[in-house]
C-alpha cells in the first residue's frame, strides 16, 4: 500500500515538473527575443574604386618594377617605357622652338624698333642668336643702303629742278623739260616711300607666319615632354598590383593601352553584398550586420560588425555558372573587425577581394512568433484554398 502511494506521489511529482517545465517554457516563448538575419554573400571592395593606369602614347617597355599582388605606395615607380627616341623628339622640338622664338625676337626688333634681347628656349642655343644677329645687321644695312641711295638721288633731281626752272623764262631750257624733272624727283620720293612700306609689309607677313609656325612648335615640344614624363608610370595611391598586362620587357604598349591596375588599401573597406529580392523588403540602411569572412574561420576568429549603409535600387542580374540568371540588390555594408579575435602574435588583415558572407539584423521576434509562424502560414494557405 505504501509502495501504490509513493509510486502516485512520484507520478504527480513528474507531472507537475513537466507542467511546469512546459508552462516556463511556453512563458519564455512569449517573451524571449530572437533576431532574425538576411544571409549574403559578398566581397571587400575599397571605398575608393580600383585605379587603371593606362598608357597615354604608348612605347616600349624597358623596365618591370613590380608583379601581381606587390604591395605599392602613392609615388613608386612601377613601369618604364622606352626614353631614348622620346628624348630624341624633345630635343628636336626644343631647338625648333629656340629657333623660331630668336627669329621672332629679331623681326620684333625690326618692327616695332626695339632692342635685341633674346629669352626663352633662345637662350640655350648661342648659334640661333648669332645668326639673327647678324641677319639682324645685313637687312638694316641693306634698308640704310637703299634709303640712302634713293634720298641721294631725290636731293639730286631737286638740285636739277632748281638750276633749270630759272632758265625756262629766258627759253634756253623748254617747259616739257622742267615737267619732266619734276616727275623724275616726284617718283623718286615715291620709291623711297615704297620702299619703306614695303620693308614692313614683309616684316608684318614673316611676323604672322613666324608666330604660327612657334604657336604650332610649341604644341608639339609640350606634346612631346608629356610623352616623355608619362613614359615613366608611377603608382597613384597606396595599394597591391593587378591585373599586370605585359610582362616581357620589350613588350610594346599602344597608345590608350591598360598597363595595370592598382586596388587601394589606404580607403576604408566595405563589404559590398548580394542580397536576395526575397529578403530586400526587410533590410534598411542603418541595420546592424555581422560579417563572417571565408578567410578567418568565425568559429576561431569570430566576425566583424558593421551597418548597413547603401542599398542599390534595382535588382542586378548575375550569370550563374549552370547559366541561369540570378538577380540581387547590391547592399554596402562597413565593417570593423575590433570584435575579431586574432591569434597570438597575428593581426586581422582584411584586403580587397576577400569574400565574406554578411547577416543583416532584419528584425527581432519572440521564440513564440518564430515557432508559430509556419503553422499560422500552413493555416492561412489552407483556408483560403477551393
């Protein structure tokens, strides 16, 4: 009899524990938060996008300073092109400019009757100067000679003029010739003012034609220095190379040509995510999200944290590889990895190009909410089918 009670009190007793336990649970349920993720796929993009460097005018390649995935700084030399035949048209282009810039100084000279001074690219080249110089001295001595010869013969015909005008009263000299004297003097003072009319008609059109040819030359001297300084290609940020073109050296890039690619690491990281449409309604800017990379086991390392800071507008198309067309949103997240935890004498480094998956805090529900959540779907859809 006593054994019937004990085996009733113990059956009560578990009845009452599993009541409870069911009642505490059931109470926990109601109560008991649980957050709900998006789960994405993504990669470390920097905020800065990737750096193409390409090859303005081309040439051949001399020199190779660096290979896929160096790490570079802002200034590094990375690729040289050929120089020599660059340096060659320079040059050319220098003493083509000297030599136009010392003809202009001299027909300035002669123009506007100013002093000869030479400056600019000139300057370099003594054998320009002398020559203009000199030519400088013949076409003013030329100009003196001729003025000067033609005045004597004006002074001449007036002399001439005067000594025979008195005569035509007496009829020993006759009047046709008196007016033949005077067109003589009249058309000396015309040449001599032809003459100098015409000295600065053809300065004027050397002074117009000179000026194009140094406007054009100069184009082409700075064309050429370009080509010179590009054919030295320095990287423009702090980063690690890819995407290196050409190898060999002697390899000969075309003008326009990509030479490499630099993807910055000084910028901050991102994650840049692929969000399925199912989830998109529920992910928001400013969400939280924990980023778990493939290349730091979460389990051992843990996962960085970040927020949700840009969602794209439109659904993207990726090319799976059994063909089929799968769309996404494309969502940015930032990450820190403060919250990692890295092992002894190791330092969490995250790069460019790193996948990761990221899970975005959508929303929060009880236990309760979760677990009832397939059932009230199941009841909803059998309610209202025919």
């Amino acid at each position: 009899m006593k054994h019937k009670r004990s085996s009733l009190t113990l059956s009560k007793a578990v009845i009452v524990f599993v009541s409870l336990t069911i009642a505490s649970f059931i109470a926990w349920a109601f109560v008991a938060p649980l957050e709900q993720i998006a789960r994405a796929p993504g990669s470390v993009i920097p905020t800065a996008r990737v750096q193409i460097l390409q090859s303005l005018d081309g040439g051949e390649i001399t020199r190779i300073n660096v290979r896929e995935g160096d790490r570079v700084e802002a200034g590094d030399l990375l690729v040289v092109l050929d120089k020599v035949k660059l340096a060659a048209g320079v040059e050319e282009s220098r003493a083509r400019v000297a030599a136009l810039q010392a003809a202009m100084t001299r027909i300035e000279a002669e123009l506007f009757d100013r002093s000869l001074t030479f400056s600019g690219e000139a300057q370099g080249y003594p054998e320009f100067i002398q020559n203009q110089r000199s030519l400088y001295a013949k076409r003013r001595q030329a100009l003196a000679s001729q003025v000067s010869s033609l005045e004597r013969l004006h002074e001449m015909a007036g002399q001439e003029l005067a000594l025979n005008e008195p005569l035509v009263e007496t009829g020993d000299v006759a009047r046709s010739e008196i007016i033949r004297m005077r067109r003589s003097q009249e058309d000396l003072r015309r040449q001599l003012a032809g003459l100098e009319n015409t000295y600065v008609q053809d300065l004027q059109t050397e002074f117009t034609r000179t000026q194009e040819e140094l406007v054009s030359a100069e184009q082409l001297l700075t064309q050429r220095q370009d080509a010179l300084e590009n054919a030295e290609i320095y990287s423009p940020v702090d980063g690690i190379v890819k995407n290196v073109r050409l190898t060999t050296i002697g390899g000969v890039l075309k003008p326009g040509d990509e030479v490499l690619s630099i993807v910055p690491t000084g910028e901050e990281l991102i994650i840049e995510a692929k969000v399925s449409p199912s989830d998109i309604a529920f992910v928001k800017v400013g969400q939280d999200a924990q980023v778990k990379f493939d290349a730091y086991d979460a389990s051992i390392y843990g996962s960085g944290t970040g927020s949700v800071t840009l969602i794209s507008p439109d659904t993207l198309v990726e090319q799976a590889e059994d063909g089929a067309s799968e769309p996404f949103y494309r969502v940015q997240i930032t990450v820190d990895t403060e919250s990692m935890r890295p092992k002894a004498n190791e330092a969490i480094e995250i790069q460019p190009g790193m996948t990761a998956i990221a899970e975005i805090k959508i929303e929060s529900n009880t236990v309760f909410e979760y677990l009832s959540k397939p059932i009230l779907k199941t009841a909803d859809q059998a309610m209202t089918e025919r």
